[in-house]
C-alpha cells in the first residue's frame, strides 16, 4: 500500500512538472488510499468501543497531517507576500485561510477557478483543494463508522457488513452526482467533495473487502502487471483534467483495486509478483515516507518560481530545479517536522485511536497540548488571514466610483482625445493613478452586488433571465433602458446610471456571465442557450424602449473582431418583441491581468490590451441590421490615437484582464451621450441641444463628476 502510495503521488508531482499541467491519477489514487486505510481503522475502534476516542484521533490527524500543512502555508503566504504582486495578495490571503481550515476546494469552486496546467497566475495553494477533500472526510467519516456499529447491534448484523453496505450507498450516490455533474459543470465537478467522495467510499470498500476477497495465487501476477499499467498509464493516456471524477476515474481506481488484490495471497510461501516487489522497494517506500511533503511543496514552488522568472512554463531545467527544491523541503519536513511528532505519538500511551479508551489517562495531557496547539494555529492563522484581508481590501463603496474625486486630476476619458491621454500632463505626472490596485478586481458594477444577475457556466437552473432593478428608478420613467448579454454589457451600468440621473430614465440589467447572443444549439444541454431562447420573451414582458448589448467581440486569444455567430437573428429577435436595439462595439480583452501587469511595474502600453485586434473596418458597419437598431463606436476611448492603453487620464480602464473599471466607465459617460444623442435623438428632452455644440464647455466637466440624488444625502 505505501509503495502505491508513493507511486501515486510521484505521478502528480512528475506530471506536474514535466506534463504541462496532464492529471495522472495519482490523486484519485490518494483519496481511495485514504478511504482505504481510514475506514479500516475507524471501523476497528467503533467495533471494539462503540464510540470514537476524539482526543486520539483528532492529535493524531493534527500531528500528521495539519502541522506539516501548516508549515507549507505560512511559508507560502510570506513567499507570496513578497512575491506576487500586491492585486493578489487579497485571494492569496483568502485562499491560505480557506487551506488552513481545509475548506480550499470550496473557495475554488466560489471563485471560480479551474485546476488545469500552471501558469503566472495560478494560485499557490490550488493543489490543497484535495487534502481539504481528504480532511473533510476525516472528519465526517468517523460518524458513519459509528453509524454502522450502532445499526449493526441493533439489527443483529455484523459491524463489518453494515459499514460495507453504508459505503456502497455512499459510494453509488456519490458516482452517479459526479457523472451528471461531470457533464453539466466540469470544473465544480473536479472540486467538490460529493463528487469525490465515491473514490473515497471506493477504498473503504476495498479495506472491508479485502480480509474476505483472496485472488487465485495463478491470477496475481497478471492482474498485479495490469493493474500497474493502468496506473503508470492513466496520464498519457486519458485527459483527467476534463474526465475526472466521473466514469473515467475508474481507470486509475480499478488499478489499485488489482493490485491489492493481488497482494491478498493465500500462501506466504507464495513469491509476489513482480510488480509488487516493484512497490515495495526501497526508492519507492523512501517515495512514500517523503510523499506528503513532496506533495505539498512542490506547486508552490512550481508557481512561485513561474512568477519569478516571467516564464509561462517551466522547461526542463526550470522542473528540475522545482524537482529539487521540493526534494529538498519534503526530507527537511519529514526529518524535522513529520518524524518528531510521530515519534511523540507513539511515545505516549494510548495515543493511537485504534487503541480506544482502555489506555491510561496518561495520554491526555498531550492529547490536551497537541488540540490546544492545533487550535491555536487555525484560530491563528484564520484570524492573521481575515485581518489583513479586512485592513488591506477597501470595501466597495455605494454610489458612484468617481464622486468627489478632483477631475482635474483624474479627468479619465476626458483625454482621450489628446495627446496626455497615457502620460498625462506634468502636474499629473506625480499624481498615483485611480483607483488603488489593492482589490480593484472585486470593485464590481453596482448590479453585480446584488444576487440578481445570472451565473457564469452550465449549473442547471442558471437558464433562466433574471432581471436587475434600477433602485433608484423615477416612479414615471421617460424610457427604460436593459443592458443585456453578458458581463460586457453589465460592465457600462454605472455610465448609464449617470445618464439615466440627468434625463430620467430606468435602467433594468439583465445578464448572464459569459453567454452573448449567438446561435442557439444544443438547447436541452445548454444553459446559455436556454438564456437565449428565453430572452425575447422577458423583452415582450417587461417592454424596455432600448435593449443594449455589445455588437462585436474583440478575442482574447490572436485574432481579429468579429460577429458572433446567430447573434443578428437574436437581434431581430428583440426588436421583434418591440424594443429598439443600441450595438455597442466590443471593448479590448487579453489573456493577462491588467492590475497585476501594472502591480509588477507594467506601464500603461506594456499592460493595454493588443489594439491591432480591432478590425480596420467596424464589423457592424457591413451588417444589414434589423429596422430599430442603431450603433455606437467607442473605441477611441480605450485607444486614444490608435494605440490602447491601460491607464487613461490617471484612472485605470481595467479591473482585470478585460472589464472595465467603474471609475474609467464614468468618466465615458458624456461621450456615450453624445454617440447615443446622434443615433437616438428621441431618448433625450426634444428642447435638449447637443452635448458639446462650438464654444461650449466639455461635457467631462459638466456631468461625469455629477452624483446621483443619493450621493448627495
């Protein structure tokens, strides 16, 4: 068992570093292993005691498993600290709490972050997402050993058999959520704790199976050279990334299952086969003594040393050294961390929680010392972790982003005309652009605060069009405008809440996070094209005057703007259901993060997304559009003389690596009125002039800086 252990993890940390980021199996191995060995144990203490010695087994999994940890994350944090930049100190903090208190795949799984191959900015502690899977199961499995026992005495069955049949139910219920999760969400699926829990329950199984299961010594060779086939080829052969935790998790779990079978002899006079010798040598036994420290250093490591060198990948000399380091840091961990306080376990009576309460009390003072040590590095730790989370991360401020800000010194847009549009003027040049990088990517549009609009992804349920309010809506509207697609349409709510302020309009949001209007294939499958489908009708129902969404799409890998496919029939749609159609042209995206870019020492070219995306020729200007759609073109305000930019007039365009920031959107407003004005004179006061007729005053100065009536009060 240990030498599979040992293999299993060497896999990961190989395929990690020399994979590009290709998912071994070696996990899944881990989990059914930890199922395995937890299940027998816990099952044994039950049987004899009816109960299970907490002190015991809780100093035990604090010795094992958090003090190593916890060395790992604190060092990790300071790395991070000193390394990253300051934009992601705020979820480095976050997610080093969320692993502390083993709950790291849940803050994956919220912040929507998917395990795939390590780049710059990767989380350091993304690989901690299944040790909080295995100690959540530490902690909730002894419960159902209880169970068993506990039903076993009172229907007259055996102990062994009630467990057996309590982890087949845990195990098929499991399965069949992560088969229909694995098509519906993939990401969540990988993640989450119900979906792994089967290959958990899959190695209970196999220790309650396994005093009773005896392969024919004539078949152990063949299924022990099978079953280690399957695990060494698991990561060639099948993308785990994309397959796991469903069916396909079973190529890698039915490899164990025939080597433990195979190991289960009937004779000791009987040779093991070769592939069991193979695990029990030393190489791989010294492997599994160094396993959980190789584990738990070596993506740090990998991550950090990405972020210090700028590379996108490792290389071999780059995965050597990682290789070395982690080495290096997992003997260290065991020789001065691991091996000392397993020593003092098995030093103290009674310690071992399958030894139950018949050992002397002399074992409850360091019982005592090790909980209290424990808890005091978690409430530590999380305490540390949420200060400097609440110290560091301004909260987002109600009203508008720009009130009360100088707009002589932060003019944003205003500039983009002219040539201080990036370097600005010499009495701004000193001047610390705005916002603060600090949290700038949580500073999201006043909608998205609220839980009105529709999540990212294909989680059933998320089909259906939710509509945002305007709260602060006239009670008699002169036109309702709904900004409608995906977050690109939402990232625009705080200008046209300037606009709706000055000409008494409503302004409704009605999006769902990634989805556009395009074709609508695949419906059953397809939550975004259900959103799709579903959308003219919430137009017909709710009657706005103008439905606004983003009419081209700049990629964010190489290639030009383009239309989406199907989007004009879904135009036509609306327009169909009575409203008047407004086609923004797409803003710039790219592939890195823009704050962190200007954290890092970026500057406002080297950080701007690549403006050459742009086609020559505004793509909805070739369109035959349906009668009642108009179009705007904004693009000299994020590329002001042909060439982007991520810093504009002092303000920051970007909250990440293509939305714009609230505080650059509102210094856009006057502009996006004046584009509107032209397009759709018959929104604004029929006495209204134009917005900037000769001689007068800029509109930057008379409306962008303008609040709203309740940021007056």
């Amino acid at each position: 068992m240990e030498g599979t252990r040992g293999l299993a993890i060497l896999g990961v940390v190989l395929f990690h570093l020399f994979g590009a980021g290709r998912v071994s199996g070696g996990i899944d191995i881990f989990l059914a292993v930890s199922g395995f060995l937890f299940t027998g144990m816990l099952l044994r203490e039950a049987a004899s005691t009816g109960r299970i010695a907490l002190g015991p087994y809780l100093s035990r999994l604090a010795r094992r498993i958090l003090a190593p940890a916890a060395l790992v994350i604190t060092t990790t944090t300071v790395a991070g600290l000193l390394i990253l930049p300051v934009t992601r100190h705020g979820q480095l903090l976050t997610e080093a709490r969320a692993s502390l208190l083993w709950l790291e795949n849940l803050e994956l799984i919220r912040s929507q972050l998917t395990y795939e191959a390590a780049g710059p900015e990767t989380s350091p502690f993304q690989h901690f997402w299944s040790l909080s899977v295995q100690g959540q199961f530490y902690l909730l499995w002894p419960l159902v050993a209880v169970a068993a026992v506990l039903l076993a005495r009172r229907m007259g069955r055996s102990a062994a058999a009630t467990m057996g049949v309590l982890t087949a139910g845990v195990l098929i219920a499991s399965f069949l959520w992560a088969a229909h999760r694995q098509h519906v969400d993939p990401a969540e699926a990988y993640l989450s704790s119900s979906t792994r829990a089967w290959e958990l329950a899959l190695g209970g199984l196999m220790a309650l199976l396994a005093v009773r299961f005896r392969l024919p010594d004539r078949f152990r060779s063949a299924a022990a050279w099978t079953g280690l086939g399957l695990v060494v080829s698991c990561g060639f052969v099948l993308d785990g990334a994309a397959l796991f935790p469903g069916p396909w998790a079973l190529w890698p779990l039915f490899g164990l299952a025939l080597i433990l079978a195979a190991a289960q002899s009937s004779s000791s006079a009987i040779a093991q086969p070769a592939p069991l010798r193979l695990l029990s040598s030393r190489p791989l036994a010294r492997v599994a003594d160094l396993g959980y420290g190789l584990y738990l250093w070596h993506w740090p490591a990998l991550i950090l040393f990405l972020e210090t060198t700028g590379a996108e990948s490792l290389g071999l000399p780059g995965a050597l050294a990682v290789l070395a380091f982690s080495l290096t840091a997992a003997w260290a961990t065991h020789r001065w961390v691991e091996r000392p306080l397993a020593r003092l376990g098995r030093s103290t009576p009674g310690q071992h929680p399958t030894r139950g309460p018949s050992a002397g009390r002399g074992a409850s003072r360091s019982q005592r010392v090790t909980l209290a040590l424990a808890a005091t590095t978690l409430s530590l730790g999380a305490a540390a972790t949420t200060a400097h989370l609440h110290l560091t991360t301004a909260p987002q401020e109600d009203g508008l982003a720009m009130q009360g800000m100088d707009r002589a010194l932060y003019p944003g847009a205003s500039v983009s005309g002219s040539s201080a549009a990036v370097a600005g003027t010499p009495e701004l040049d000193e001047v610390p652009a705005f916002p603060e990088l600090t949290g700038l990517s949580r500073r999201v549009p006043e909608y998205a605060t609220r839980d009105c609009h529709q999540r990212t992804g294909n989680r059933p349920g998320t089909s259906e069009v939710l509509v945002c309010e305007d709260m602060d809506a006239p009670e008699d509207p002169r036109a309702t405008i709904m900004l409608a697609g995906g977050s690109h349409a939402g990232h625009w709510q705080h200008a046209w809440l300037m606009l709706a302020e000055e000409h008494d309009w409503e302004i409704l949001v009605a999006t769902k996070g990634g989805c556009v209007f395009r074709d609508i294939e695949d419906v059953e499958d397809n939550q975004c094209a259900q959103w799709n489908a579903g959308f003219a009708e919430v137009v017909a129902d709710r009657e706005p005057d103008v439905v606004v969404t983003p009419g081209t799409r700049i990629p964010r890998e190489p290639g030009e703007e383009f239309v989406v496919e199907g989007a004009p029939e879904r135009w036509q749609e609306i327009t169909d259901a009575g409203a008047e159609l407004l086609l923004m042209r797409g803003t710039p995206r790219q592939l890195d993060d823009v704050p962190d870019c200007l954290a890092s020492g970026g500057d406002a070219h080297s950080c701007a997304p690549d403006g050459s995306k742009f086609a020559e020729v505004d793509p909805l200007s070739t369109l035959e559009l349906p009668s009642g759609a108009s179009t705007v073109d904004l693009t000299d305000l994020f590329c002001p003389a042909g060439r982007c930019a991520a810093v504009i007039g002092n303000v920051v365009v970007y909250r990440d690596s293509h939305h714009l920031t609230n505080e650059y959107v509102e210094t856009a407003a006057p502009y996006l009125e004046e584009r509107v004005r032209e397009v759709m004179p018959h929104l604004f006061e029929p006495e209204a002039q134009a917005v900037r007729p000769p001689g007068a005053e800029d509109p930057a100065d008379t409306m962008a800086g303008a609040p709203r009536e309740e940021d007056s009060l």
